[in-house]
C-alpha cells in the first residue's frame, strides 16, 4: 500500500489491510509513505493515494474492508482474476486492465469469461474488445486461439460473431479453418466477421 500523511482516505485503508493481514485474508502488507519514498512510488507507477495492490490488480481511493476482501479473493484463480477485470471494465478502468495484463500477459486468458457472456453489459465488452485488439498479433492472443475457436461455436451469435473477430487479429494461419467453417454460420453477422478476419490472415 502506498499513502501519505495528509490523505484523509488511506487510515482506513489501512486499517482494514491490516484487519486482513490479522486474520489470514492476505500474507503480509508492506506500506511505502510517498511523501518519505518518492523514488519507490514512482517506480510502482502511483499517481493518488490511497493506493493498494492486491495481486495483480491495483487499486486508488477509498476501499472498504469488504471491497478489498473481495478483490483479494478475485485475485487467487482465473474465475477470480475474470470477475476483477469485469469489475474494473464496469468503472470504466480500461487502462487498468491494460496496465495489468501487459505485466503479466498471461492474464489476457481472464478477458475470455467476459467474451463468453453475452449478458455482460456493452461497455464491459466493449472493454474486453479493446483489452483483446490491444494484443493483435502477439503471443498472449495467439495462445488463446483453441478457446476462441470453442467460443466460435457457441450458440449465441454475439459470442460467435466475437470470437471470429479475435481469431483473426491472432494473425495466425491455424485460425483459418475455424472461420471457413462460419462462412455458412445461421447468422448474417457472423457469416460477414468471419469472412473479414479470413481476408485478414496471412495464407
């Protein structure tokens, strides 16, 4: 946890890390003063206190015990890790998410759940969209190609359709035979998104 002497948010905070600590909910808490370790909170990228990061996922302003009791549980499974970056999509911190999967592009998996919801609200996926373009062509999205191809045969359209607009920013070859086989797809919108990402893969 980053904070400072004049903040009058992080002694709760504080307070409630260290309720956590006391009863197992979080290993240890190591607490940097910006005002006395301006260097260190440069390093961690800390622009306002109360800042706290809680696995990978960093958090500012005013938290109540049970928000970081939720947060900590999110951040020990892929479920969790997928309820997290929904949470934070939802508050609109999409550069959040980007931030935290860009240090660990592992966690692109986590965005997966959000694509596979068609009942998640616009914004959110909307966010998941921009979290998984932002990774077009690397590694991370590519690794995920057998779980976008699953996603392609799902029986919502919405899912369908996404997932063959992520299998083509793969930039992988091996996506191709996944979008042949929606040229035929029920759905118009599909058919056409599957087409594109097609034109759109190298041979």
């Amino acid at each position: 946890m980053c904070l400072s002497g004049h903040c009058p948010n992080c002694p709760a905070v504080l307070t409630a890390l260290a309720e956590m600590v006391k009863a197992g909910s979080l290993g240890e808490l190591r607490v940097v003063n910006v005002e006395q370790r301006a260097e260190t909170a440069r390093e961690l990228g800390v622009r306002s206190v109360p800042w706290v990061r809680i696995g990978p996922f960093e958090l500012t302003g005013l938290r109540s015990r049970q928000e970081l009791e939720s947060w900590a549980s999110m951040a020990v499974s892929e479920t969790g890790m997928a309820d997290g970056f929904h949470a934070l999509l939802k508050e609109g911190e999409l550069a959040t998410v980007l931030e935290t999967v860009r240090k660990a592009p592992e966690l692109l998996a986590a965005v997966l759940p959000i694509v596979a919801n068609p009942e998640a609200s616009l914004n959110v996926r909307i966010g998941a969209g921009a979290v998984l373009e932002a990774f077009a062509g690397q590694p991370a999205l590519r690794a995920l190609l057998p779980r976008l191809a699953e996603l392609s045969t799902d029986e919502d359209a919405r899912v369908r359709a996404d997932a063959c607009h992520y299998l083509g920013l793969t930039g992988d070859a091996a996506a191709r035979s996944h979008l042949q086989a929606r040229l035929d797809d029920a759905d118009a919108a599909v058919r056409e998104i599957a087409a594109e990402s097609l034109a759109a893969l190298p041979d």
